[in-house]
C-alpha cells in the first residue's frame, strides 16, 4: 500500500489536471461547449438513450441536461423522438450532422493528446490509458451511493468534495 505521501502527491496531480481539461476545452469549437460534447460523446458511445439515462451518465441533474440537449438539438446535432415505451419521454440520438461533429471533435481532441504527448513512448501512452482506467474504476459510481473512507484525511469535511463529476 502506497504511503500517506504518496497519496498526498497524488492528490496534487489529480488537482493539476484541471489545466490539461482546461487546455482541451480551448480545442472546442464556439459553437460546441464543454456539456454539448459530453452529450455527444456519450451519445456516440452508447447509442440512443432516454434523456434520463444521459443525465445519469453526465452525473448531472435533469435541468442541466436539457439545457445542454436543447443546445445541441438547436444545431441539428441530434434528434428528440417519442419513446415508444412511453410517449413521455424522448429517445435521443445522434443524426448525420452530429457524427459529423462528434467525428471533429475526436480529432481534434487525438491531434492534441498527440502533439502533447509526442515525446512519450507507445508504451508509456498505454500505461497511462490503464492506470487512468483503473483509478475510474476505483472510483466506481460516483453517481450513486457515496463511499466514505475508512480514514478520512483531517481536511476533508465533506466525502462529496472527494469526487468530481465527468462524464463515465
């Protein structure tokens, strides 16, 4: 097990990452905020879903939600239809024109991570992607119940400044 330490510093690095999103928040275009590629992404990645579910997945509240939906409905990016289950809800999906964008945004978003990490290894880039992957799933669900460590550092009042919200 690792030493209080070495968590500390981990701690620090993990802060620090906020100017790497920072930086990758810069490559979108105007018209594409931070919420409007989540729901792409993740759209793109799971395929048509109920707008309860994409509020699940952005660890976000129904409101907010359908403020970042309305946005990318507005640019012809995704459709609204009838769930035939039930004729309240809307099933979401991606249209030709938001493939189109989501596909803009990956390279965008690659061409980046590659002129940022040019002078790191093939073996090095897989090492992180693992290690990155393993510490989400370290992490669980953050949407769901909260897990209190069983030593929580002195500093921390609240097990929910603990976790951030990303999407999955």
């Amino acid at each position: 097990m690792a030493e209080q330490a070495q968590y500390e510093e981990l701690a620090r690095q993990l802060s620090a990452i906020g100017a790497v999103k920072r930086d990758m928040g810069r490559i979108l275009p105007p018209d594409c905020p931070g919420g409007s590629a989540a729901v792409l992404t993740l759209l793109g990645r799971y395929g048509e879903m109920r707008m309860s579910r994409l509020a699940e997945l952005l660890s976000v509240d129904m409101s907010v939600t359908s403020r970042h939906v309305a946005h990318v409905a507005d640019r012809g990016w995704i459709e609204r239809s009838p769930d035939p289950a039930d004729k309240r809800s809307r099933i979401l999906r991606l249209t030709d024109a938001g493939q189109e964008q989501l596909d803009e945004l990956s390279l965008r978003t690659s061409q980046l991570l590659a002129d940022r990490l040019s002078h790191w290894s093939d073996d090095e880039v897989g090492l992180l992607i693992e290690l990155m992957g393993r510490l989400r799933e370290s992490f669980g669900d953050c949407r769901s119940t909260q897990r209190t460590p069983a030593h929580p550092a002195p500093y921390a009042t609240d097990v929910s400044e603990l976790t951030t919200r990303t999407p999955a």
